[in-house]
DNA sequence: GTGATTGCAAATCTTTTGCACTAAA
DNA sequence: TTTAGTGCAAAAGATTTGCAATCAC
C-alpha cells in the first residue's frame, strides 16, 4: 500500500476532526494494531518510539475528541487511571489487577439473563461486566 | 441503647483493628446508616457535620484498612474518584453519570448465564456489573 | 512504656487548563 | 487569513507519604 494515512485519514474525517499531523500519528498507533487497551501515558510512550512527536497534552486532547468521536472507549477500572480501548463493539473485560492487564471478552461470551429495571425517569446506556481476575488458578 | 459505639466497636474488634477515637467515628458513619457509598471527600465532609475531628489523610487511610478488613468495598466507576460501598455482600450497581449516584443491585436481579474461562493460570475474583444510566428515559 | 495511629504538610500521580505559537483549510 | 490545534508549563484534584506528636493497651 502506497497510503500510509489512507484508512486513518478516512477514520478521522468521518469523525469530522481535522487531520493534523499529531492526530493522524496517534490514529495509526491506535487503530493500526488490532485492539488494544492504552493508557494516556502508554500511548504516549507508543508515540515517542515511533518518533511522532507529541506531547502528552495532546495525547490527553486526543484521546477525549476520539472518545466523544466514538472512536475509542474509556474503561475504568482502577482508581487513578483510565484506559482507553480501541474495540468500540459491545464487548466486556477481564482485568488482572496483578499486571493491569485488560481483555476482551466478546459480549457473545456473557449471557446477562436479566437485568434489574432502571431508576424512573432513567434509562440503560450501558451494561460494563468486569471480570476481575486473581492471583493463580 | 446506652452503648452508641457496641455495635461498631465489635465491627472493629472483629476485624482485628484497634478502635481509636477516629476510627470509631468513621464506622460509626459509615455502619449506622444502612448501605451507603461514599468518596473520601464525602466521609471527610460526613465527620465534620458530625463533629469528630479526624483528618482527611485518616479518612484515606481508615476507608483503605476498613477495605483490606472486608469492612468495604471499593467500587471504580468514573475516572478520579474512588467510591466505598457499606454492601460487602455480592452485588452490582446502576451508575449515573449525571449526578455521580451509585445504586445497589441485589445480586439477584442480575442473572449471568454464562461467563467466559479465565486466562490459565488465573481464576475468578469477582464480577462487576456496572449499569450506566443515561439521559431520562 | 511501647508500638500503633494520627495529623499535618509536602510530595506524587494523573489529568486539565491558559495562553502564545503553529498549522490546516 | 482565520480558526482549530498544539506545546509548554503551571494548576488542579485525588491520593499518598514522612515524620513528629499522641493515643491505646
């Protein structure tokens, strides 16, 4: 492929935000390898060795327009620290507090027989199931 | 009653933690009142209204060793901030974005069906389900 | 007394913000 | 050009820590 920026520039159009040299670098970062689970710092790192050069301000920037754009969503599961995960699909995580580690788990894979009726006036946005994960088997 | 600190008292003693003045007052908030979720902040404002002196670092403190003591659990759900929950029996929340309010689900009224195997070597802590409510109805 | 606990203030960590500068359209 | 986006350094907010003073046993 001749078109290194072609699938992200797209992304980023589509999502009506302006491709600017440090958006489309972080773009690659994230969505060109598959799903992944990234912190702020993480992708921040991920930049440096790529030699994009951006700061960790618009690494946090970006990452916030990307979420609103629903490119990317925030999983919380550890004060202090948000990961961003760039599967966007309804799907949920284990999480191995041990190593921070996030995975997918395929909503396919989670059976939620029931769930409880929101509070009048409410109503459901989102069902997050966290597996948390502990010491050895 | 003639006793206002038996209750919490034994709690503490139970749990092998030395009762001193603060740590009383704190379970005292905490453990009196039917379930609740509280930050840190919250606690801290909670035992000024009350009138016992203890400090925001021994609000910290005190909410993490009730934690480790099984006496609270600690409930992640927005970036930032760290809720302890008074229901340590197995349960789920419906979360609300708006007003920051955690409500609890008995765990009877989520059904899950199935779940996915853990990673080898890794077993099952615990399973959160976070219901995030939206908008109005 | 003696070791655990507390309070304070400083430190830490993640994230946000203000503002002058730069780049995209 | 004109407006959106960026970088830097400072600020903010939650939480933690070091250490001397205090308390429970």
């Amino acid at each position: 492929m001749d078109r290194p920026y072609g699938k992200v520039l797209d992304k980023l159009r589509g999502a009506g935000l302006r491709p600017t040299r440090q958006r489309l670098a972080l773009a690659r970062l994230l969505f060109d390898s598959g799903d992944q689970h990234v912190t702020a710092e993480h992708l921040y790192a991920l930049s440096k060795s790529a030699d994009a050069k951006v700061s960790l301000a618009t690494v946090y920037n970006t990452l916030h327009q990307f979420k609103e754009a629903g490119l990317l969503r925030e999983v919380v599961v550890e004060p202090g620290r948000s990961y961003f995960d760039t599967n966007i699909d309804n799907h949920h995580h284990f999480y191995d507090p041990q190593t921070g580690e996030l995975i997918d788990i395929p909503s396919s894979h989670v059976t939620l027989a029931s769930l409880p009726t929101p509070p009048s006036g409410k109503k459901v946005d989102r069902v997050d199931v966290v597996v948390r994960l502990s010491g050895s088997d």
